[in-house]
C-alpha cells in the first residue's frame, strides 16, 4: 500500500474572492471561467448575490493573477488568501 503524502508535499491552495456579474447560476459562472481560465486546475466552490469563490493551486496564482486583477471586467478578483474561512468573512458568504 503507497503512503499518504504529508500536508507539507500536497500542492498548496489559494482561495479567490471574486465580484460576479452577469451570471444568473453556477453553471453560466463555470463555464465563462472555463473560457478564460489559464490552468485547468481550478474549481468554483461557493457562488452567490454576485460573489464567488474559486480554489486555485498556488503554483498557478500569477497566472490567474494577471486574468483577475481587471476591476472592469465582468469576473473580477476581490481578495485572495490560503484560507477559505477567510475569503468567507471578507465577502460576507
């Protein structure tokens, strides 16, 4: 049997605030992100009243960066942390 890996050798994680508009549900949110995304490694997690958030590896967070720092843009980052509690209390979910 392979051994588990530690916390300290899995791929550590960013959680990202992000202000939605134009999206009506969760399926139209996932596929524009999709359109844009730079990785495919990526998963929407909560999404409501115009906000959401979406796990990222870190490895990937300048990628992302550089997609979601646009305040003009429909999708927008808002905050990004490595915890989810974290992103939860600063977009009131």
């Amino acid at each position: 049997m392979a051994k588990r890996l530690s916390k300290a050798l899995k791929d550590k994680r960013r959680w990202v605030g992000l202000n939605v508009s134009n999206c009506e549900n969760r399926g139209e949110l996932e596929s524009k992100i999709s359109e844009f995304a730079p990785v495919g490694d990526w998963k929407l997690y909560d999404f409501s009243n115009g906000s959401a958030i979406l796990r990222i590896l870190l490895k990937d967070e300048k990628a992302w960066r550089e997609i979601l720092d646009r305040p003009d843009s429909a999708i927008h980052s808002v905050t990004m942390s490595g915890k989810i509690r974290l992103v939860r209390e600063r977009l009131n979910l």
